[in-house]
C-alpha cells in the first residue's frame, strides 16, 4: 500500500505561516491535483512529502510508515521538477541509469529498467542523444522517465508543464494522465493552472493562503464549490458573482438594478435574513444569450456589453449588470458591439449562494 496521509501538517519560515494545519488523505494508485495561485503552499506540502523541506508539525505518513524524520533518498518517492534538471553532458541512456547506477543496481537490471521507461515514453530513438539535442517535450519525458525507472511507491510533479508551450502542455498531460493510468502509482501532482487539475486528477485539492479549501471530484468541486474562493478559482471563464441583499422572507435577492429570485433549495437558509448580504454565483454557461431558451426556470437580466473576445466557436462577452460583471459565451455569428444593451437570461436551477461575510457555501 502506498496511501500518503497528511495529518495537521504544519510548515512556518520564522514567523511566516506557509501551510497551517493541512489534514489530507491521496488513496493508493490515485492522482491527486494540489491546485491553487502562486504562493498558497502547494509546492511546499509536495516538498515536505519528498523530504526536501522539514515540517514544523504534524505528520506524514506514506503507506504505513511515519515519515516526518525519514531521509528523502528512504521514503521510496521520486519527484519531477519544474525544470528538467538532466545532466547536460550524458546521454539519455545514462541520465535515466544515473540514479540505479548510485543505488549499485545489476547492470542487467539497469538495462532492462532503461529499456522499459523508453519504450513507454517512446524516447528508445532518443536514448544516445545529449539533453541540448532534444526539445522541450523530448526533455520533459526524460525527466519522466528518470522517476519511472525507480518503480518508487510515489510520484511527486510539481509543475512540470510550466516550461512548455501550451499544444505541447495539452499533449504532456494526455501522456501523464495515460502513463499513471497505466502504471497505477500513487501520483500527487501540483499545477497552478486549474484547467490542468480539472483534465488530469481523479480527486484535486484546492488550497489558498497554505489553507485547504475544498477536495473533491472534479465535477463535485466544479458543480458544488464549498465558497467562493473555490468557485471563483475553478472553471474557464471564471463564475460570475452577483452581489445583493436578502428580501424579507429570503424569497429574493435585491442586486444592483434587478432582483433575483432565490431557488427553494435555498430557502430554508435564507428564510429569517431579511438585509443579509448575499452573493449568487452563476456560471458563465448559464447565462444565456437573447433568444436562446433556457433549461427550466430562467430570469432576465439587462446587461451592458463592454468586451468581446472571438473564439472561432464562440465569443465569450464580458457585460455590466449593474455593479457586477457578467461573463457568458454567444454564437460568433451574432457577435454583439461594445456598448450594446442585451437582455441575457439567467438559468436559476443552476445558481449557486453564498453567504457575503464568511463566503461559505448556503446550501
């Protein structure tokens, strides 16, 4: 079993607080996505879990074994970096023998572990080249294939795509995702980009200011945020929010310019606020164009146009509706001016509330 097990885990500069109390499970052979903006812990938490940084406290545990004063060359774990960190002056072939070479592994079996990384990366034609003789792509898989052929109980990435231009990002994904897939190895992986966390992980772990958010699914953290940050953070173009104030009865919500009805899931916790203040979250895929019909019950909002921006597919609008700004996609061939004034259609089934002073999820 190779379950890593993070248990309020705590990480301090001096003063400074990187990650405060983290409590986390990733099961055996799962890929677990740490996401979030730069500067939220996410790459300290995989350091720590390497060895590479002390924890100030708590523990971790990786399979059934405490780790928190295990030498990182002990815990059974290899790491992929940002950068590919291959030795310029050795070929492929000895770069990925490099580390099986200083653990006095058989040659045969180096060999026959050299050979097995190459052919799944497909690199075995790369195998006599230097470093400066591949290309961004061809370096990464290296780099790769230097963990593989450790066969460690754990893959740690941190952001190893963030090098590569974005058609090569998509397609290093694929292969990753694939490649666990296929090796069932317990992988934790860190990216800052969400739409990478959403595409790759069976579960992603959300954190901000060195706190976890939300873990959850993909589709559980896209279609049931825990608060706002999670639902501001997860989704491309980002949700909308709407900020208003609870009308006596919790029936509506009173925004800048119109109102909204509030949907009857929410209505046991909105019910006894009148004044609260409240912010509805609306994807930008619920907000319809004029003229299209909705699924369900749907209201009418009057917007402002203030940015287009043309996809080939679609054109994602930016408006005003009132004070807030409102995102949603439109057919390119009807694609509006700046300036024009619309009457968008919000799909209510769909909203989301959250409370505006501790940004929790209502419902």
């Amino acid at each position: 079993m190779s379950a890593v097990v993070l248990k309020q885990v705590v990480k301090r500069f001096g003063e400074t607080r990187v990650i405060e109390g983290l409590d986390l499970e990733i099961l055996d052979h799962e890929f677990m996505v740490l996401v979030g903006p730069s500067g939220c812990g996410k790459s300290t938490a995989l350091r720590m879990i390497a060895g590479l940084e002390e924890i100030t406290g708590g523990t971790i545990t990786i399979g059934d074994r405490v780790v928190n004063d295990v030498p990182p060359k002990d815990r059974d774990i290899a790491m992929v970096f940002q950068s590919y960190a291959l030795y310029p002056h050795m070929s492929v072939r000895e770069n990925l023998a490099f580390g099986l070479k200083l653990r006095k592994t058989p040659k045969p079996e180096i060999e026959k572990l050299v050979t097995e990384a190459a052919q799944i990366l497909e690199i075995t034609h790369l195998l006599d080249r230097k470093p400066k003789e591949l290309s961004g792509g061809q370096r990464q898989r290296v780099a790769v294939g230097r963990a593989i052929v450790r066969k460690p109980s754990v893959f740690l990435f941190d952001e190893p795509l963030s090098n590569l231009d974005a058609k090569l990002r998509i397609q290093m994904r694929a292969e990753i995702k694939k490649l666990q897939a296929r090796l069932e190895t317990t992988t934790i992986y860190v990216t800052h980009d969400q739409v990478e966390a959403m595409t790759m992980g069976h579960r992603i772990a959300i954190l901000s200011a060195g706190v976890l958010q939300q873990v959850g699914t993909p589709l559980e953290v896209y279609e049931k945020p825990a608060n706002l940050f999670v639902a501001g953070f997860i989704g491309t173009p980002p949700m909308n929010f709407v900020h208003g104030t609870l009308a006596e009865g919790g029936a509506s919500m009173a925004a800048s310019g119109f109102a909204l009805p509030v949907p009857e899931r929410f209505r046991k916790q909105t019910a006894g606020r009148p004044g609260a203040k409240i912010v509805a979250g609306i994807r930008p895929e619920n907000v319809l164009e004029p003229g299209k019909a909705p699924r369900g019950e749907a209201v009418k909002v009057p917007v402002v146009v203030e940015i287009a921006e043309p996809l080939g597919d679609e054109v994602i609008v930016h408006a005003r509706a009132g004070e807030d700004m409102m995102v949603f996609r439109q057919d390119p061939h009807r694609m509006p001016a700046i300036g024009d004034r619309l009457e968008v259609q919000v799909e209510l089934d769909a909203l989301h509330l959250f409370d505006a002073e501790s940004e929790r999820r209502l419902d």
